[in-house]
C-alpha cells in the first residue's frame, strides 16, 4: 500500500537550493569551519558531520519527516513514540513524539559529500503507541531510508516518502485500563536496549540514544523489567501496575557480572537453493511457540553461517536459539522425529558450564517450500476475502498442513490437503474466518510423508514470506 507525504502538515517548503557540484556547503559553525563531534558547535539546525575528505564541519541537518497512522482507516495517531534505528539495530538521535496530525521529525547523522549533500547512511524506523502493536515485526519489516536520496529544501535535508508513513495496528479488546512503563537505561552504552516487562505475559520497548525507553500497554500487575543488549549486563527492577497507572522512574543501571557466549553447530542438507544462514537468539518471555517468533535483542545475531557459530556478549536470560529465521532459501527442518530439528531453549549463564555455553545437537537446516504469493517478496496488499495461497510444490510429499496467523501471532486458520502431482506449484483458497480490515495476516505450508502408519515432515515455507493484508474496498 502506498500512502502520499504530507510535507505539507509540518509546514515545509520544498524549495530546492544550489546542490549540483561545486555548490559550497552551508555551514555555520566555527570560524574555521571544522567542529568536534564529541563537543559540537554548531548553531541550531545545523549538525557536526562528517564529510569525504576526512574533516567534520557543521552543516544543515538531514530530517526524516512522516507520520504515524491507524493502518485501518489511516486516522492520526498523537502521541506515538518514533525512533531512527540503524543498520546495526541502534537508535539514533532522541525519540519524536506524534503531534495531533500524527506527524514526527527525527534528525539522523550523515557522512557528506566534499559538496555537503548527504552521501552515506542508512536508517529504519520504528514506531510504538498506546493500544497499538509495535512497528516492526517480525512479519511487518522495516523497510530502509537512504540519506543520499534527502531532498534539499529551504532549511536543511529532507527525507519524507510512502515509507515515513507508519500504519500501526490496533490492538483487540478493551485497551483502556492499560498502563505504562517507563525509565532509563543509566550506562554508557544505553542505545537499543531491549526492555521487557516480565510476568504473567511480557510487554517490550526500547531505549533511544539519551537511554529513554517507554512500555506501552501493560496490563494491571507486577512486573520484572529487565535489559537485554549485547555486551551489555543490566540489573532488574520490579515494578507494579496499576490499571491505567503511567509509572516512571523503572531506571536499569549496568552491572558488573560477565556475559556469555553461546555455540553451536548448523547442517544444512538437501539444500541446493541456499548454503549460508542466520541463527539469532530470541528472549524466551516474548517467544510465542505456535508461530516461531520472539523479540531479538540488538547485537544477539550472527550472519554467514554455514556450519559453526557463536554469538558473544550474551546478557543473562532465558534464550530461544532459532536458525535460518530470515528469508535465505532456507528453512530448520521441521521434521520433529529426528534429532537436531528441535527448538532450542538456553539458559545464560549455565547453570552447569557457566558462561561458555556449547550447543551439542546441531541444528539441521533444509531448503525451504518456496512462496509464491501473496507475500513472495514482502507484505503484500489481497483485494478478497479469500486469497488464493501459492507455493512451490514438493514432489516427494504425500500432502501439507497449512497455517495462517494473524500479526498477534494467533493462529486464525489451519487445514490439510493430500498428494499433488502434476503441477509445478499448488494452489489453495484461503477457507478461514473473515479477514480483518489494517490486518496483516501470514501463511505458513509444511510439507509431509506418510509410511507405516507414521507422519513426517519433510519441509515448509520461510518464517518471513507469506505476509499479506487486506483493507477495505
């Protein structure tokens, strides 16, 4: 879905100025033009960045503008909290709060051209509200922001396009008697710090670049509020909610205690598709077993696997280890009847080996089902009710079970069908409950044999694809 910006809400003229080459900078700042990013002097409006000769100047500020909206009817939605995230998971810059239009700005750093247009850095979004879902998740990406394609207006950069729009996704129920968390994360290192409220279900939030963090729809009662990052050890603070109570103060300052480190092995067979994964850790309040997902702390991810591994700097918890979780051809083999295809739960540090941990059973990794559509390469709008569900066939099965989850991770559909043969895909009407409008929904195909009275799985389709939603006509 595409919706238009509205650069026109917050009062922006878009006003090109001289940017084609041997345009000097604009700059404002000390009188030799240099300044120190540790100790910035420049005017407002204006950033320490640095530029491809090396220096750092002061030069106008690149801003990401947009708007967070209810993704049902597209209403505004006040008093959202947004923050800039970069490719390494941190949040950059403070958090921007919606006005009434829904509108925020949120100013991100830039490396510069020897022109002073922005040239190198990338940034995702991310968005929370009260009785709303969090943006991203794990069906609901992120997509990226390039500031090379910020526009020059009249005071500064400009980055504003259909993807600073975020649609946000109610949440069901009565969500007036809900409460908030909030606090500060007092270490050094306090960017993108995942925060969980831990009881009798778990509530998440993050913390911005000053540390801040705000949990939104919490329930009435008590709560652990832990900290997870890596490389960074917080202590926890217990904390009671009333209904509809704000409670502030639930500040998490760092420990002194070691982290861990968690190893492991991955076999990827009967795989021609794919040859290299992922295996990230999951916190194990937050993961839901009927759909596979969880909340993956900042840093507690390791890429370009393809046999060992290890994941360092590992704060205590409770983990979930999932392998070939992102879309790479690759899927854990789902046959439950063998070893090394179970789901892994860890314990940091161990009880029994401390905080070297080593994974003994390897986790087997297959070729996933592939998706045809909808979903095949990122949510995707269906204009029915009933969608047709396309994947790729596997010609070994004797039939597959099919599942479609809601964005809560509910499962809202669930059949089998037989044997298909003579087709190089299948085909199936979406049968379950009506869909929702501004809902996101997912279908997940497990592919399976039958011998001797026995059930087996031989694959399925990857955790990410298969995304789609529908609005109304």
């Amino acid at each position: 879905m595409t919706y238009a910006p509205r650069s026109l809400l917050i009062g922006i003229s878009m006003v090109v100025l001289c940017a084609a080459p041997g345009c000097p900078p604009r700059q404002q700042g000390p009188d030799d033009d240099t300044c120190d990013p540790a100790a910035p002097n420049c005017d407002d409006g204006f950033a320490c960045e640095q530029f491809a000769d090396g220096q750092t100047r002061c030069v106008e500020s690149v801003t990401i503008i947009g708007r967070v909206i209810d993704f049902a009817d597209q209403s505004a939605i006040e008093g959202a909290l947004v923050q800039a995230v970069d490719i390494n998971g941190a949040a950059v810059g403070d958090t921007a709060v919606t006005d009434a239009e829904g509108a925020f700005s949120v100013v991100v750093p830039a490396v510069r051209d020897n022109d002073g247009a922005p040239a190198d850095g990338v940034y995702t979004l991310r968005a929370q509200a009260a009785a709303y879902q969090e943006f991203p998740t794990a069906i609901r990406p992120a997509l990226p922001l390039d500031v090379s394609s910020a526009s020059e207006v009249d005071d500064g950069w400009v980055i504003e396009n259909a993807i600073t729009t975020i649609g946000l996704i109610g949440l069901p129920g009565n969500t007036s008697l809900l409460g908030s968390i909030s606090g500060s994360i007092n270490t050094e290192t306090a960017t993108s710090v995942l925060v969980v409220a831990e009881g009798a279900a778990s509530y998440v939030g993050f913390s911005d670049a000053s540390g801040a963090y705000t949990i939104f729809n919490v329930p009435a009662g008590t709560y652990a509020v832990t900290g997870y990052a890596a490389g960074v050890q917080l202590n926890t603070t217990n904390v009671s909610v009333e209904a509809s109570e704000v409670v502030t103060g639930a500040n998490l300052s760092e420990t002194d205690d070691p982290t861990s480190s968690i190893s492991g092995n991955v076999q990827i067979v009967n795989a021609p598709g794919g040859s290299v994964t992922s295996v990230i850790l999951a916190v194990e309040s937050t993961f839901n077993e009927t759909s596979a997902r969880g909340q993956v702390p900042p840093g507690l991810r390791v890429g370009d696997v393809t046999g060992a591994f290890t994941i360092p700097n590992v704060p205590d918890g409770r983990y979930v280890v999932l392998a070939a979780f992102e879309n790479d051809n690759l899927v854990r083999d789902p046959d439950q009847n063998i070893s090394g295809t179970q789901i892994i739960h860890v314990e940091v540090p161990d009880p029994v080996s401390g905080v070297t941990i080593s994974i003994s059973e390897g986790f087997k990794i297959t070729e996933a089902l592939a998706v045809v559509g909808p979903g095949p390469d990122g949510p995707e709008l269906v204009d029915t009710l009933t969608p047709t569900l396309v994947w790729a066939d596997d010609s070994s099965e004797d039939g597959y079970t099919i599942l479609v989850f809601d964005a809560f991770g509910k499962l809202v559909w669930e059949t089998e069908i037989g044997n298909v043969t003579g087709s190089a895909t299948v085909s199936l009407d979406y049968a379950g409950p009506p869909l929702e409008a501004g809902m996101f929904y997912q279908f997940r195909v497990t592919s399976f044999r039958e011998r001797s009275g026995s059930r087996s799985a031989i694959s399925a389709t990857e955790d990410l694809k298969g995304v789609f939603y529908f609005l109304n006509p």
